[in-house]
C-alpha cells in the first residue's frame, strides 16, 4: 500500500513549543484523524506538511513528492478552520477565481454542491454563516479533482446535520482508493465513525498512530477501587487516573484484562477517553 | 497567478470605479485653476490606494494561508501584487490622460512637455512609494503595513528631491528638467524591481500561519 503522506521526524520549535519529530502516514484510500488537545501540535503538523510554515528537520512527503510544486498542489484540497476567503467575494465570483487558479476546477461540480449546500451564489461571504462559510470551504476543496484532502478543524461549527453530510462525503470520497484524507477534528466521534487510523499528538509528540479499529475494539477502561488497583500487573497499564470514587486504567486489550482479571469491571473505552487518559493520567 | 489577479480587481473593483470618476472629474475641475496635466502626479499615487485595499482584506481573510495550498507559488502571491500595483498607476495614468485629451480637444494649451514632465514625476512616486510599502506588507501586520503605506508616499518625495538635486551635481536641472525626471522615474524602476526581489526572497522563508 503507497502512501499519501509519510511524514518523518517532523521538527518546528517555537519559543513556547516544540514539535517533536513528529511521524505518521496516511495510506492511499483511508482516513486519518489527527487527535489532540488545543496546542497539541495538530495544526502545526498540517501547516508544516503544507509548507505554510518552515520545518527545521524531517521529512514530508506528499503524493509521493517531498517538493510541494503547482502539480502536487492541483490534486490537494485544504479546508482549514474558517472560510479564508475573501468576503467581499459572493460564491460566483469565487468560482471565477478558481478557474484561473485550478486547471483541473470542475465548475458544474461546484455549482452542483452549492446548491447540495443550499448556498445562494451571488451572496457575499461576508453574510454567511460560520457553518456555511466551511461548506463553501468543502465545496471549493471537492471541486477540482483532488486525490487527497486535509481537513484542520473543518467539522467544527456545523450542526450535527450538516456534519453527517460532510461524514458521508468525505467516506465517499475515499471509496475510490487513490484518495485519501487528513482530518484533524476536536470532534473525536465524528472521526470514530470515518476513521481508518489515528494519530494522537500530545505536546508536540506522536503518542500513538493506530487503526481505529484496534482502539475502539481492543481498548479498555478498567473501572475498580483501591485494593483491586493495587492488585494489577503494572506492566498491563497504559495510563491510569484517581477519580472521585473509583480509578480508571487505560489497557490496550480489554478482552485479555478480562480473563486476567474477572473480578474487575472492564468497559470499552472512546477515543475522547483514550485522549483523556493519555494526557490527564499517570503512568 | 490570474486567478488571485482577478480576486483582486474584484476586491478592488468598487474603490477603482470612484478612483476613475473622481479623477476625470477632478481633471475638468482642476483646469480652471492650474494645468490639468499636474493631475498626472496626483493620479497613479492615488490609484495604487487599491492594491492595499487588497492587501488588507487578504489579511483579515486569511487568503494567503489558503492561497498557498492551491497551485499558486508564493513568488506569483508577491509577483501578482507587484503587478495589480502597476496596473493600478498605469490605469490611474490613463485616467488622468481622458481630461487632458478632451480640453486640448477644445483648444486647451497642454503641451506633451508637461504631460511627460509631470508623468514621470508621478510614476516615480508611485513607484518609489510601492518599492517601500509593499515588501513591508508582506513583514509587518496590517495595522503597521498601513502606516508604512502612508509614510512611503511622504519618503517618495524626500527621495525625489534628494536624487533631484543630486542630478543637479552633474548638471543643471532647470535646463533639462525632463531629462533629470526622467533619469528619476528609471532609478525608481529599478528600486521597484529590487524591492520585488527581496519582497520575493523574504516572503519564500516567511512562516504563513
């Protein structure tokens, strides 16, 4: 399987942050979510393989190119968190824009969301909406052929309708296997339902790239007291956090926690869990 | 590059509409006072307001974290704007020209001395002027970028007269007063074309976040 972005011991310091070599990829035909708190180094990530900001050390490669040329560029579609468009411009205008911009701009395509969208075209984007400014946003990002899209926070501020649309689509859109998608969200049950894998940063740190899968089907919390903590094999915890009346242990196998221990109680973990026993929990 | 050249003018598109009618009515108005050919020092310095209008509302927008995701390299961003701003001097050039053709049409007396005299007086402000401010939209936030903008119209000046009177070491200005201003309007081309080059070397390690 090729991928679409291998990103390798990507490296940026800012004065109060650093992303730490960071690595992960995103194969052809899946999605990948891009999990962490606020200033976990998510967007960071995406404006470094993007070229938006200048990395110090790493690698990114990007539809088998580590040059980020007009040619690569032409089969990408970014929505970041907010429209970035000019708001002066109505959205017929703006399709006038990209056809100048994009040799590959698919105009009927475009149109055709909008009205899927139920978007006026000749309103200024000055009087839209956050939740329609990003549908314009996505609108703009599948109208021009794009094998691969990156999405920085682009479900956020939508209602839930629109944004199980925006789910389908984007599963859509990766039915065909040359296309593939980057989505970093807050909203992690929207990408437990699309998700092929997940990569979790934490103060600028890869912690985990897993398949979803594995995370929603072999993770676990533990759910004991004092005494049944004590009892546990160390080795077999992830993280753990002291609640108000019980501990919460995060383990990578619930199914083996079980058997090992009957006596304890041993639900399904949620990605937010997993995030939140990673970053709040002690090891 | 045409594509972020046609978001422009139609950024743009209102404030060159006004900028069109109130320099052919200032033309007509001015020819009772003075020559109306001196409005062609007036006209592409007022015409290239535009292009900061752009500037600003690609700031407040965002356009250019999301312009270079597309196909569009960051030398085109900075070249695109180097060339919306001349096309705004030549078009505010232009305009000032309507007035002048029409009086001497009706017999005013406007010689092309005055009309290339008070051209590159004009040209080389607005030039010297855009060579100072657009690198420095590109360094500074859009507040302090719009101060800049101002300022360089004030400095285009100072420079004007500075190299005026430098010419003057070599040989009399007032007995060849097109020739000095004409030698100025071509060292302003050539600021104007250094400035892109480094507006185009900064901007390619500028982090865009």
């Amino acid at each position: 399987m090729t991928n679409a972005i291998m990103v390798s011991g990507l490296t940026k310091t800012y004065q109060d942050f650093v992303l730490d070599h960071v690595s992960f990829t995103v194969p052809s035909g899946s999605i990948v979510g891009l999990i962490g708190e606020n200033g976990a180094g998510k967007s960071t990530t995406i404006n470094a393989a993007l070229g938006l900001i200048q990395k110090e050390d790493g690698v990114v490669s990007i539809l088998d190119s580590e040059e980020l040329d007009g040619d690569v560029k032409e089969q990408i579609g970014v929505v970041f968190d907010g429209s970035n468009y000019p708001e002066i411009l109505s959205p017929r205008k703006l399709n006038r824009v990209m056809k100048n911009i994009y040799r590959t701009w698919d105009e009927q395509a475009y149109l055709r969301l909008l009205k899927q969208f139920s978007l006026p075209v000749d309103k200024q984007i000055r009087q839209f909406s956050k939740g329609m400014k990003m549908k314009l946003a996505i609108s703009v990002a599948f109208s021009h052929h794009s094998r691969l899209l990156l999405l920085d926070e682009a479900t956020s501020g939508l209602d839930p309708v629109v944004r199980d649309d925006i789910l389908d689509m984007l599963l859509d859109f990766v039915q065909d296997e040359e296309h593939s998608i980057l989505v970093s969200s807050h909203i992690t049950s929207d990408l437990e339902k699309i998700a092929d894998y997940i990569v979790f940063i934490h103060e600028g740190k890869v912690v985990f790239e897993k398949p979803k899968d594995e995370l929603i089907e072999r993770y676990g919390i533990i759910k004991c007291g004092a005494a049944q903590f004590d009892a546990l094999d160390k080795s077999d915890i992830i993280s753990y956090r002291k609640m108000d009346y019980e501990w919460q242990i995060l383990v990578s196998d619930r199914e083996r926690m079980q058997k090992k221990y009957p006596k304890a109680l041993v639900v399904p973990a949620t990605i937010d869990e997993i995030m939140l026993l990673y970053v709040k929990g002690e090891k | 590059m045409k594509g972020v050249l046609v978001k422009d003018l139609y950024i743009a598109r209102s404030n060159i509409l006004v900028m069109i009618v109130s320099l052919v009515v200032l033309g007509f108005g001015l020819s009772f006072l003075l020559e109306t050919s001196a409005l062609l020092v007036l006209a592409p310095v007022a015409a290239t307001t535009a292009a900061f209008i752009s500037i600003t509302s690609d700031a407040a927008s965002k356009w250019n974290k999301n312009v270079i995701t597309m196909p569009v390299s960051r030398n085109q961003i900075i070249g695109e704007k180097f060339l919306f701003y001349i096309l705004l001097a030549i078009l505010g050039m232009l305009t000032a020209l309507v007035p002048c053709v029409v009086l001497t049409c009706f017999g005013m007396d406007i010689t092309l001395h005055s009309l290339l005299l008070y051209g590159s007086i004009g040209m080389s402000a607005t030039l010297l002027a855009g060579g100072i401010s657009l690198p420095c939209a590109y360094l500074f936030d859009p507040e302090k970028s719009q101060i800049v903008f101002m300022m360089s119209f004030m400095a285009s000046t100072g420079i004007i007269t500075g190299l005026v009177l430098l010419i003057n070491l070599v040989f009399p200005v007032k007995e060849n007063i097109l020739l000095a201003f004409h030698i100025v309007l071509i060292i302003s081309v050539i600021w104007f074309f250094i400035s892109y080059r480094i507006a185009v070397k900064v901007y390619q390690k500028r982090d865009i976040s």
